[in-house]
C-alpha cells in the first residue's frame, strides 16, 4: 500500500505523521466496516483492503453519488475519496472465458478484464484494455479472444489470423446481441438478425458466399474450420472449409425442423424435432452415422470430442460413432451406459455422469478414458470438465477429482488443499481455472497454457 510521511514542527523538535482517511464501506445486507488507510493510497489498495475486511472477492464500490471507482490506480484522492466517505461493496460475479492456451477473467459489467497465459493465444490484452466499458460477455476461438460491451461494440485481441483482428468488420459491429466461435474465426449474432463473421476466411471467417442468405439466424455452431447456422423455419446454412463440413448440400433435402447442432473437430450433427439425427462432414470424424442410424431415435441431446460424437436417448442410453480410437466406441461400456445424466469428452475419451453420482468412461486410457485408480473417489459427482487430455469432476462438497493426462489438468495434486467449495470450473486446451465461493481462482495443468497464474494474482483481486 503507498504510503507518504509528512514532517511537522513542533518547538525545536520534528515530528513524521502519516495523513489517513477513514473509510466506511457496507454490502447490501447491512454488513459494515470501517477502514483506515493513507491518503495517497489507490483504489486498488482500497478495493484489496475492503475485500478482505468482508471476506468477499470481486467488490464492486460505488459511491453515495453513484458513481463506480472503476480505476484501481486512481488516487483516493482523484477519486473522490474524502474523510468519513461511506461507500457501498457490491458482491460481483466472476466470469471465465478460454482459448486454447490462455484464460480471461471477467465481472459482468464492469470495465477490466484479467488475461493470463499464451500471449500469442489471449493472454495479453493490454493493447486493448482502455477499451473496456461494461463487459457482458466473452467467446473465445482457438488463439483469440472478442469480448462484447453493452453498447453492443466488440473489442478482440489475440492472435489476429484466428478472430483477434476484427478491423476489417468493426464499422459492422454494432448492436452485437452474442458471438460464436470457431477454432479459427468468430461469428457475431447483431440486433437484426445478420450475422457477421471474421478470422481466416477460408475456416469460416468469411461468410460472403452466403451473406445473403444470412438472415433470422438462430444459433450456430463450428468444427475447426466450418460453421453451421440454424434458421428460423428449422433449416440449416453451412460455410467455411468443405473437408470440415462447410459443404452440406448431400443432406441439405434432410436438415427440416433442426433443434441443435453439435460439432467435432471435422463433423456436424444435427438433431431434428422427432429426435433423428442428420451428420455431414469428415466421413471417419462422425460426418457418418450409417452404422448406428438406425439406433439414433428419440435424441435428447449430442455431446462431440475431436472425431467421435455421443448421443443420449430418452432413455438416458448412449449411442457412439465415429473414430473408435477417439471414443467412437463404446462396446466395452455398454452396459454401464444407463441412467446417463451428462457427457464431457477431452480430445480422445468421453466421460458420462450417472443418476447415481458415478462416473462411466472410455476411449484413450490416457487421455481420461480409464478412471480404475479413482473409481471410488468419484461420488456424488456434479458436473465435469474437460481439457484436451483431462477431466476434473466438482462434487456435492465442492470439492474435485482429476485424471487424464497430467500434464494437461489431470494432476491437481500441487493445488488440492485449495480446491475446496470450487463452484465454477473453465478449461483450456492444456490447463484449468476454477472459480471458488469466496471469488478465489485456482489454475492448475500446463504453465505455458495457463494453468499457472500466480502473476495475475493480485489483478485478479482488483476486477
């Protein structure tokens, strides 16, 4: 915390006192404290000495004016700040984006935005931090990052090939409602319907070909290199790379009333109204579904890994295709397959969560398809994550199990004592980030991914 010494004289002797201001900062419930600090301190040590004052993470102050301290490296003094000022802490909620290598943290409205890991994959915004006013929401390709403000502009950063230069679109962004991404190229949903795409063109950042048609757009998805758009009537437009399903003209006659599309890495597959299913793109990568179409009714929903899809019927029974060494496979599970709640998928392994709180996988034993050595410890699961080669599940107690590959977030072991009531989990290609109920973040998996951010740790405070 800055500090400053001001001399005083009094008779022949010279005194050294420190000018302070006392502070009184209330949450919302009533809760109360009242801070002292020097007079040339920041809003960042304010913001820190409130934080931990309250036991709360992620303070928003605002003043009896109204008026948010945005910048922590404002002086108390140029922001207002006088003795016995009483400002109100808002309890914000931290939010967590990824690329491939690199994480972004952010509160929903406000004006910072803390990136950490690859900078050549998003993880240095500084050149556009000045930018940012009232964040909504962040989307993420495989190298770039495209944050959306309130006034509906975006502002990208990242690997410009791969969406984090959008200045050929920029005079077109605006009133930008929500943002797709693909591993290569972005897609933004605006007010009226249009959509706008940027990246490399030749994987879906340019949609020229098909702008016209472009129209009462409601949802999209990406392979790698392609893009998939529901429209209004239930039918569906395809762009970007035909080797990654930019081309659906031989199933086009069949894509009516599509409900939701899924995507692997080279292939779509699209679940109709009366729960059939219609795949496209890489023939080995589940672009085909011949093996099992007659298996593939009453479709609830579709989770994709790199080359293989799972499907989840009604009856909460699983269907496989695709690479049988990516997790296409299943036979040896079958069984196991029942009452399925939920599937995650790492690059080459599935990973479902049962009625029961257990946890039934397969695919690549090292990359997350073999739980053996923890089968046991996986009750009561919640939910489950995924890097490219790991999983991570959240339990009833908040607290979590890893396996995979190590190297990429299958040992949490360097950070289990603080893995505790952890509500939130985002996953990188090689790292996690989980968010735990106090605002803490705890990263673990590959340093350069992201899975260290000790450097960030005090920015992190100060969102």
């Amino acid at each position: 915390m800055a500090q400053e010494i001001h001399p005083i004289r009094i008779h022949s002797h010279i005194y050294y006192f420190e000018i302070m201001l006392c502070v009184h900062v209330s949450l919302p419930s009533g809760r109360s404290e009242t801070m002292q600090l020097p007079e040339v301190s920041t809003v960042a040590d304010l913001q820190i000495l409130a934080q931990e004052s309250l036991g709360q993470k992620f303070l928003r102050l605002v003043t009896s004016k109204n008026d948010a301290l945005t910048n922590p490296l404002d002086s108390l003094q140029a922001a207002g700040i006088q003795e016995g000022e009483h400002l109100t802490a808002l309890a914000q909620r931290a939010k967590i984006a990824s690329t491939g290598g690199a994480f972004a943290v952010w509160c929903c409205g406000g004006d910072k935005i803390v990136t950490w890991g690859s900078p050549g994959q998003g993880g240095d915004c500084s050149a556009v931090q000045e930018q940012f006013r009232n964040v909504q929401e962040i989307q993420a390709t495989g190298s770039a990052f495209a944050a959306i403000l309130s006034d509906g502009s975006v502002v990208t950063w990242g690997d410009p090939m791969h969406g984090g230069d959008s200045s050929a679109v920029q005079d077109q962004l605006r009133n930008v409602q929500r943002i797709q991404a693909g591993e290569h190229a972005f897609a933004a949903f605006l007010a009226d319907g249009a959509v706008i795409t940027w990246g490399e063109p030749e994987y879906g950042g340019d949609s020229s070909l098909v702008q016209d048609q472009l129209k009462d757009v409601q949802r999209i998805q990406a392979t790698s290199g392609a893009f998939a758009a529901i429209l209004q009537d239930g039918s569906v437009l395809t762009w970007g790379s035909w080797c990654f399903g930019g081309d659906s003209s031989d199933v086009q006659d069949r894509l009516r009333n599509v409900q939701e599309i899924q995507a692997t890495r080279f292939a779509f597959a699209a679940v109709l109204a009366d729960g059939s299913v219609v795949t496209w793109g890489g023939q080995f990568s589940g672009g085909d579904s011949d093996a099992v179409q007659d298996q593939l009714r009453n479709v609830e929903r579709i989770q994709a890994g790199e080359r293989a899809f799972a499907a989840i019927l009604a009856d909460r029974s699983v269907i496989t295709w695709g690479d049988p060494l990516y997790g296409g496979d299943s036979s040896l599970v079958q069984d196991q397959l029942k009452n399925v709640q939920q599937i995650q998928a790492t690059s080459i392994a599935f990973a479902a969560t049962l009625q029961d709180g257990s946890v039934c996988a397969w695919g690549s034993p090292h990359c997350g398809g073999d739980i053996s050595a923890i089968r046991e410890q996986l009750r009561n699961v919640q939910h489950i994550h995924a890097t490219d080669g790991a999983f991570v599940a959240i339990l009833a107690d908040g607290s979590v199990v890893t396996w995979g590959d190590p190297r990429r977030g299958g040992d949490s072991s360097s950070v289990q004592d603080q893995l505790k009531n952890v509500q939130f989990i985002q996953a990188a290609d090689r790292a996690f980030a989980a968010i735990l109920a106090d605002g803490s973040v705890v990263t673990w998996g590959s340093a350069g991914g992201g899975g260290d951010s000790s450097e960030v740790h005090q920015l992190l405070q100060c969102l």
